[in-house]
C-alpha cells in the first residue's frame, strides 16, 4: 500500500470528516489549554461528542462500485463507484456516544 493512497482517506472531503477533524483538534487543545467561558470538563465532553459523530458517521458511509454495461446512448462499459449511508452496528453505537456525549455537555452548560 502506497502512503499517498493511505494519506487520501483522510482528506477533508465530506462534512463528516471535517466535523470528526474539528471535534478532534478542540479536544486535543482543551486537554492542553485553558477554556475561557466553558470549563474544560464540558468542553471535553462536547468535542468528543463530535468527534464520536463524525467518526461513526465515517463509519456508516460506504463506497460501492460496479460495472456499468455498455450501452449506446451512454458509451462502453465503465467503472461508477458512489458514497453511500448504509448504517452498520459500530458506526450507530459511535453516533449513538457521540449524541450522548453532547448532549450531556449540553446540560452540563445549562447547568452552569
């Protein structure tokens, strides 16, 4: 496997990557850095929540690919290959700590 190829599954190309990204780096920085208007506590908790969503949400899209047959109207046969959302067991129990895990932080802000 060549790294470039490894490297460009983790370009931000889709929201869920970008929301895994951000929720990623904010929690790194609240572990190291002191929160201004939030306590760390609930800032852990919220970018983790996110960083959990987008991480299942990454899990549960899924590129398929087939073989177009030939056609006259279209041309020859070609490879199509699209993203889908196909839900499976990991990526929900990801989404599912990922809601929680806002949510809590949501009350925790409320909460004062």
């Amino acid at each position: 496997m060549d790294v470039g190829d490894f490297l460009k599954s983790f370009a931000i190309d889709t929201w869920y990557k970008a929301v895994m990204y951000l929720g990623g780096v904010v929690l790194v920085i609240s572990f190291f850095a002191e929160a201004k208007g939030l306590t760390n506590d609930q800032l852990q908790l919220l970018s983790g929540g996110v960083f959990l969503v987008g991480l299942g949400e990454w899990k549960n899209h899924k590129e398929v690919s087939w073989i177009k047959p030939p056609n006259v109207y279209t041309g020859g046969p070609a490879l199509m290959s699209a993203t889908v959302r196909k839900a499976d067991l990991v990526g929900v129990v990801l989404d599912l700590a990922g809601v929680v895990l806002i949510g809590l932080s949501i009350v925790s802000i409320f909460r004062g």
